[in-house]
C-alpha cells in the first residue's frame, strides 16, 4: 500500500501522529539533542514535547499540515503575537524539560532577539520520519507553505540546527541570513530567510 505524501490539514485528532513524526524526524537534531541529552528517553521526551506544542499552541494559532510521515507547522504573520505558549504551557515544557530548562529558556531568547521584523510566513517546525526519507513527504509539506506565503506575498523564515538540512532548504530558494551561536555551548542556529516569488497559474 503506497503512503500519501498529500499535505492535509492537521487537527487535534493527529497528535499522536505529529508527536511520533516529529519525534522520530528530531532525534538527531543537535538542538533537540541538547534540551534532551538522555538518549534512552529522548523518544518519548520529544514525543510529550511535541504533543504539548501542538495541541497548546500551534494547532490553535498556526498553519499546521501533516502528510502520513511528516508534519510542518507554520505562522503567518498576523498569528505571530498569538502563537506563543501561555503559562500554563510554558510550565509543561518546563516540566518535560527538567535540568534542561534554562538552557531551553536561554536559547529560545536568543534566537527571539534575531527574528525579523518584517511581515512573514514563519516556518516554525517541519519533520519527516527518517524512515520515509526521499519519499518527498517534507518536500510537500514545504511547498504547501511556501505556495500560501508567496500568495500572500511575503517572504518566509526558518531557523535551522542540522546543518545537513541547508541544501535542503536552500533548493527551495531559502538562503542563510544569521549563524548564532546557541548559549551554553549549544550549537550553531542558522536563521534562513526567502524572498516571495510571484505565483503562476498552471497551463
């Protein structure tokens, strides 16, 4: 049976698929692997992370799609000052956190102080299943938020810690604005940027 690679819009009801791609998609990521070093958790930590982002904050305020094997969350511009965890979600994160709590508080103040100040489309996670990798599901997904923001007109934005993902990404037309070094000895956080590109209609 061949898996769809289709984007469809995701809902509450697709948690436990998101968390588990999501999860899966990040386990290498030298970001996530430095909020959750414990290798035999890491799994189910990233798993309750991503559950509480998504059911919390982003399927709430944000674009958030999902193929069978990949899930991308997006934030147009006028969702941006709404699509931020409140208390209550900020303890929860804490919580799932522990002891790396303050590294996560200090790095995501770090990438906010480079956000851009301009109106656009914020690629705030995408991941596929590594299992699925080459099935063109993230692809898909990319192009179905890209294709919204260059409707709209505005650029897009992403923020990046696997530096294998670049050229990845940079197919796509995006193209590194910032490295910041991450606090704590975390890693490198490339901050990428897209301009818009005028949309076609098919023949």
């Amino acid at each position: 049976m061949s898996i769809s690679n289709t984007p469809k819009t995701a809902t509450l009801d697709d948690a436990p698929l998101v968390s588990s791609v999501l999860a899966r998609a990040f386990d290498d990521d030298p970001m996530m692997r430095s909020f959750f070093p414990d290798g035999a958790t890491r799994e189910a930590d990233l798993s309750r992370y991503f559950t509480t982002i998504f059911t919390r904050q982003y399927v709430k305020h944000a674009v958030c799609e999902v193929t069978e094997k990949a899930a991308a969350f997006w934030v147009p511009p006028e969702a941006q000052a709404k699509a931020v965890p409140d208390g209550e979600t900020i303890q929860e994160l804490l919580n799932i956190l522990g002891d790396r709590a303050e590294l996560f508080r200090n790095t995501v103040e770090t990438a906010a102080k480079h956000t851009p100040q301009e109106p656009h489309w914020y690629l705030a996670l995408i991941g596929a299943d590594p299992a699925a990798q080459g099935q063109g599901h993230g692809a898909a997904l990319l192009r179905s938020g890209l294709a919204k923001a260059d409707a709209a007109g505005l650029p897009a934005y992403l923020e990046s810690s696997k530096p294998d993902n670049l050229p990845f990404y940079e197919h796509f037309g995006f193209t590194v604005r910032n490295e910041l070094q991450l606090p704590d000895g975390g890693p490198v956080l490339w901050a990428m940027w897209r301009e818009p590109r005028p949309t076609t209609t098919a023949a």
